[in-house]
C-alpha cells in the first residue's frame, strides 16, 4: 500500500494555499464516565 505523507506534499509545494483536512484517530482510554485515562496520544499529536 502506498501512502502520501503531509510532509512530502508540503515538500513538494503541492498542499500551499489550499486548505487540509487531516482526521486523526487517536483511540484514547477512557474509564466509566468517559473520562480520558490516558492522554499521551493526544499530547504527541
């Protein structure tokens, strides 16, 4: 499978001035009531 990376487009000049929309899973723990557990992934993105 080949993937296009936002990096390799910003490199190419291909993503300037348009606008992007990036989707991000991150599939955070959360206990009970819904509160997150966990929030590494969160800071690393």
């Amino acid at each position: 499978m080949n993937f296009i990376r936002f990096s390799d487009l910003c490199a190419q000049g291909r993503a300037q001035g348009q606008r992007v929309f990036i989707r991000a899973d991150l599939n955070v723990p959360q206990d009970d009531s819904g509160a997150i557990t966990e929030d590494t992934r969160i800071r690393a993105s």
